[in-house]
C-alpha cells in the first residue's frame, strides 16, 4: 500500500480492504506477491519518456491531473508492482486456470500519459509480453468495467494477435471512446437481464471466432446499481452471474483467465471493496466448478 497523496479523489484504502475481506471470507486462497514489472516490459507498450517520468516521480502537473493524483515516489512503486501482478496472474492462471490480481485493471492508460486513475496499462503491458515471450500467440482482453477500455483499445489498436471487447455504459466516461475490437455500448439502467443477455449475445462468438490462448478480465465492479460512478444497474447477484459466466466460457474451453480488480467506486469503501472480493470469490469458485465438472 502507498500513502495517500495530498492531491486527488482517488481513494486507495480500498485495496487493503479487499484483501481483508478475503481473509475473512473463510474461502481457501493463496496469496502471491507480485515482482515489479519491469522498465522494458512497460517501454514496450507505453513512450519510454512517460515511463521514465513515472520511475523519477517526475509526471508533469497536466498529466497528473489526467491521471486524478500526483505521482509520488511511493505510487510509482505501487504501480509497477501492481502491474507486476497482472502479469504474475497470468503465469498463475496457466497453472491453474484462474487468478485475480487485487488491482490494478488500469485501463485508462495511455501511450504517453496516464488518464482516469490509471498510470500504466497493466492489461496492454501483459498480453504484450504473453505473446513477446511465445507464452501465448492471441489473447482476448474482456473488459466488463462501467467504463468502455479506451486506453487498452489505443495501445492495442490493429494488432491481429490481441482482441479487445468493451462491455460500457455508453453515455459513461470517456466522453470519446476509442475504439476496441468490439464496443457494447450499453444504455444507462440496464439490469441484470439486460446485461447478461449482452454477454450471452457477443462473449461465446467473440471467443469461438478469435480462438485466444489466455484470457484477461477487467472485473471492475462499477456496473453495480449503487455504484456512484456507474450508470448501469447491476445487482450482487448480476454481478457474480457475470463473472461466472466469463470464468465459464473461458474454462469450458481450456482457457486459463486471469482477472484484475478494476473499478468500484462509493462513499462505503467496505462495501466497494465487498463487491470486489465477491467478484473474485465467484469466478474462483466457477473455475473449481468447471474443473470438477471435466474431471
């Protein structure tokens, strides 16, 4: 955990929440600490003076108002870590399945700056290097946060080895969208119908039609109905079927998937942070389901 900066709306004592709440589950879990991600690895996607502004703790002010909180020595380091355990995710979705990283899903990033509290692209970076290393040659990129994936769209834009699909409220940040593999653009107050059907209509072809090697999830929680940066209407129990039902097309068809936290927001950070340990409880619990079910 990083101190808090001065500056900023962002509140970061989330995530020492969501890891309590695990803990307190009573649900068996392994936990790992991420390797920071390393300077090449995030030059490979993001401009290397951007990146080197960000080791320095050097962001200019402009940038740092686009990312929603200054850049300190402190965040630096979180961040490369946090990216670190996107990554460190995937090696361990490969061996068995699943597994979440408790941040990060910075999918706001951008090629030269940060923007809507996101500092590096921990999803671009991975899938990167998953396909530079031969770990994989396709990876799907699912994006289920209220917030359509705009940055991990740009930095990933007409690679044929990397699929983005965007699952948004439509009328939601980011006023202009990028444009990612495919956008669902949802309308505002749909519910858990309405979402699921979506899901149903677009994750089974996408995934049948690009055929990826590995999976990464933006689970970000803000679909939620009391969300207070979401537009959408999604209730605990459309949420879990959500990520069960993501966990599910993936492991039915031998696919590791690996998930990072991503948004959440509200003035209960209990409670936020409830939902993403519930989120990841669901798809840990569909992934030993499905194993069940083949064995």
């Amino acid at each position: 955990m990083a101190p808090r900066p001065e500056r900023g709306t962002f509140k970061f004592d989330k995530y020492f929440l969501v890891m309590e709440a695990l803990r307190e589950s009573g649900h068996p879990l392994t936990e790992h600490a991420p390797e920071p991600m390393p300077r090449k690895w995030l030059e490979a996607v993001h401009c290397p003076t951007y990146v080197d502004e960000v080791f320095r703790a050097a962001v200019p002010r402009e940038k740092e108002r686009r990312i929603g909180f200054p850049v300190t020595p402190h965040i630096a380091s979180r961040v490369r870590h946090t990216n670190g355990g996107t990554w460190l995710a995937a090696q361990l979705a490969m061996k068995h399945g699943y597994a979440a990283n408790s941040a990060a899903g910075s999918h706001h990033a951008l090629h030269d700056t940060g923007a809507g509290y996101c500092v590096f692209n921990d999803l671009a970076v991975c899938a990167n290097r998953l396909i530079a290393e031969g770990a994989a040659r396709r990876v799907l990129i699912v994006d289920c946060d209220v917030h359509q994936g705009d940055g991990t769209a740009s930095l990933t834009a007409g690679r044929e080895d990397i699929f983005t699909l965007s699952f948004h409220a439509e009328k939601n940040f980011p006023v202009r969208k990028a444009r990612s593999s495919r956008d669902v653009g949802l309308p505002d107050g749909i519910d858990d119908d309405g979402y699921m059907a979506a899901l149903h209509r677009h994750l089974p072809e996408v995934i049948g039609n690009f055929e990826p090697d590995l999976v990464l999830y933006q689970a970000g929680v803000d679909p939620h109905r009391d969300d207070r940066l979401g537009r959408l209407a999604l209730s605990d129990d459309g949420l879990a079927a959500r990520d069960r039902f993501v966990v599910a097309q993936s492991r039915r068809r031998g696919l590791p998937i690996a998930s990072a936290l991503g948004g959440g927001y509200g003035e209960d950070q209990r409670a936020v942070a409830q939902r993403h340990a519930n989120s990841m409880l669901a798809m840990a619990q569909e992934n030993a389901r499905v194993h069940q079910v083949a064995n």
